[in-house]
C-alpha cells in the first residue's frame, strides 16, 4: 500500500516536472522573441477607422475577419534605414486565412492608377507615389479605400535587409535569361551595392546559378527588360524562394538573420503580433502569387507610363474572388465611385484589356479560377 502511494507522489513529480519545463521553455522562447522584437524600429500603430473605407458591406466585414491582411513594402531608396519617405517601388499584400495558415501574396504595379489621396481629398496618380508623400499611413489608406481592404498593419524593408537575408540563407537559384536581362543586371548591381555598401560581384554568364544577396535584389529591380508586370513577378518568384528557404532553415541560421535584419525592418506590428505569427512560421504555406490589376491597359498620360485598370470594379471583384473565394462580391459605393472617375480620367474601361505578355507565376499553386 505504502509503496503505491510512494509511486503516486513521485508519478506526480514528475508531470509536475515536466510541466514547469514546459513552461520554462515557453518563458525563454518569449523572451528570446521580445528581444529580438525590441530592435526592430516601431511606429504607432495605424489606427484602423483612419485608413479604411467606411462603407465596407457588414458581410465584407465578416469575411475578412477571418484573414491577417499585412501591406509590405519595399523602399527605392539612395540611402538604408529610411523609412519615413521614398517610393514604395514594391508593393504587396500578403494575406494569411487564420484558419488554415495558408498565404497568398498580391504584386500591386507601381505604376497603377489609383486614387492615392484620402476619400475627401482625392488625388489620381501611381501607386507608388502615397507612401512618399504621406508615409506608410497614407499607402496602406491608398490599398484600402481602392481595394475594399482592412489592412491596419505593414512591414517596411529596404535593400539593405533584401540582400542580408538572401545571403545567410546561401542564396537563391535563379535563371538569369539572355537578352535584355544579362544586358542590365550587372548594372543593378552596381547600383544596389553602392546603395547598401555591400560587396559586388559580377554576373558573368546567363542561366540557372545561385545568386547571392546583391545579385538577387538587382534581378528584382531590372526595370527595362520588359516593363513593370515582369518585375514584380521576380519580386514574387525572389519572395517565395525566401519563404521556400526560411522554413527550410535550421534554427541557428533563423536567428543570424533576425539579428542581421532587425534594424533594417519598420512596422506597426505589435509585440504579441510578432510573437504569435514567429509561432505559427511553420505552419504557414504560401499557396499562390499574382499581380494587380489583373485586367488592365498600359500607356502615357501627362507623358508619364501608368498603369490603368480595365476598370478598377471589376478588378476588385476579381481580387476578393482570389483572396477569400468571394465569387459574387460587390465592391463598396467608393470604390464604384473611384473606378467611375479612374476611367474617365485615363479613357480606359472593361473592353480595353491588353495582353501583359507575362505568364502566370510558376509558382502559383492554388490561384482563384
């Protein structure tokens, strides 16, 4: 009898144990995350009634709750760690449905024609141009009031954290195809390598080779070997070799590129945020990239290249059927409005389509039919 009891306590023991080191490592794995979260450079968050349509249809409202929307963006500027200003010369939304951890990315073209203004003061340009002249707040509004979208947070990289973490994860495989792209690509690298301080090295070949960070980030930025769509379709491919190679990655390798990164990162993400999606990393599966709009028309206005949607209704239809699978949605009384004035301004509408010439991303393994 004794002896039963004594087998219990000590049973007891040690779940006991085991449970305090549960917790003991849950404990560390939260420090370790807070610390690396307390040298990224942090802003206020984006309050979300500022930013947002106020005529999103409640359903609208239902279903994108049950998706993290997170705009990104990365800057073309001279200079690393300015955040503040710059053209966001990338531009993507990357949508996580919170229930099955899956990830669609979204390219928005620079080059789009958008109201890029607020609701009341409305101004008609790229898209490029709202985050430098109002920051990520007025760039993040430009998505949502165009987009029928929520977004209230946003990750800002620069060049310099685009060509680290490509090198600590031993680069990337890419084919660098003859023609105009070997042509110019030894030309951005300079220029990427000037702007970060990096070491330049030379692409000597085209091919398939592995690419090191500078080289990498320079594929991303060849402006002239098509036009913009093939652009940031290597902006989508560079970004899911990233992803590809990360949740590859061991532990040791994550952590040198927290710590080589975190100073080249902006956000409004908060610390809990930050904890939870470190949490979930290896959960999430990237299962589809495009570009927006889909349906669009290219030319000069003011002798400046835009891009116009064929219209901007349609596309919006378009891009909620991709991202929640709503098939029958109805965009909101602004973005009717603003697709009504964008097509008067640029003389372009459903009908107008042009073919990009860019096929869909490889890649893409779950796109909305």
């Amino acid at each position: 009898m004794g002896g039963n009891k004594k087998k219990k306590r000590k049973k007891r023991k040690i779940i006991i144990f085991i449970v305090e080191l549960i917790l003991l490592i849950i404990l560390l794995a939260a420090l370790f995350l807070w610390s690396k979260y307390q040298r990224m450079e942090h802003v206020d968050n984006i309050e979300t009634e500022d930013v947002v349509n106020n005529d999103l249809a409640n359903t609208t409202q239902e279903v994108l709750k049950g998706y993290t929307n997170i705009a990104v963006f990365g800057l073309d500027n001279e200079k690393s760690g300015v955040f503040t200003s710059g053209n966001s010369d990338m531009i993507m939304i990357a949508s996580i449905n919170n229930d099955t951890k899956e990830v669609k990315v979204v390219s928005v073209y620079r080059d789009t024609y958008l109201n890029v203004g607020t609701n009341e003061d409305r101004y008609y340009w790229k898209a490029n141009y709202a985050y430098n002249h109002g920051g990520p707040e007025q760039a993040v509004r430009m998505l949502n009031q165009n987009l029928d979208l929520d977004i209230a947070d946003y990750v800002a990289v620069d060049f310099y954290a685009v060509c680290k973490v490509i090198d600590l994860l031993g680069g990337l495989e890419i084919n660098v195809e003859e023609g105009a792209m070997m042509d110019e690509i030894n030309i951005y690298i300079a220029e990427t390598a000037a702007y970060t301080g990096l070491e330049p090295h030379m692409i000597e070949h085209p091919g398939v080779q592995t690419l090191d960070g500078v080289q990498a980030t320079a594929y991303c930025r060849i402006r002239h070997d098509a036009t913009d769509f093939r652009r940031a379709q290597r902006q989508r491919e560079v970004l899911s070799k990233m992803i590809e190679k990360t949740k590859s990655s061991d532990i040791l390798t994550i952590n040198k590129i927290i710590n080589a990164v975190l100073d080249d990162i902006r956000t409004d993400l908060t610390e809990m945020q930050m904890i939870s999606m470190a949490a979930q990393l290896l959960n999430y599966e990237l299962v589809g990239t495009t570009g927006f709009p889909f349906e669009l028309y290219t030319f000069d206005l003011s002798r400046k290249y835009i891009v116009a949607p064929c219209d901007l209704e349609k596309n919006v239809r378009e891009l909620h059927a991709y991202l929640f699978g709503e098939y029958d949605y109805t965009p909101s009384p602004t973005v009717l409005d603003l697709s009504r004035a964008i097509a008067e301004d640029t003389g372009k509408g459903v009908g107008d389509e042009q073919v990009t010439g860019v096929e869909e991303d490889h890649y893409n393994t779950n796109a909305a039919e």
